[in-house]
C-alpha cells in the first residue's frame, strides 16, 4: 500500500472523528444549557 494515500486516509479518520467529537460535544452543551 501506498504510504501517501495510507497517510491522507489517516488524516481523513482523524478529521471525521475530530469534527464528530467537536459536534457531539456542541450538542451536548445546548442540551445541559437547554435545561
């Protein structure tokens, strides 16, 4: 396997993790200022 297209793919995983993690926690705190 290529180590350029490895490494774009791995910072691919990180980024969508990244901007779940970032979404999840911005919904989390509308839902504890919600209550």
């Amino acid at each position: 396997m290529d180590d350029r297209k490895f490494e774009r793919i791995l910072t691919g995983l990180v980024v969508v993790i990244a901007v779940i993690f970032i979404a999840t926690m911005i919904a989390f705190g509308f839902a504890v200022i919600g209550e």
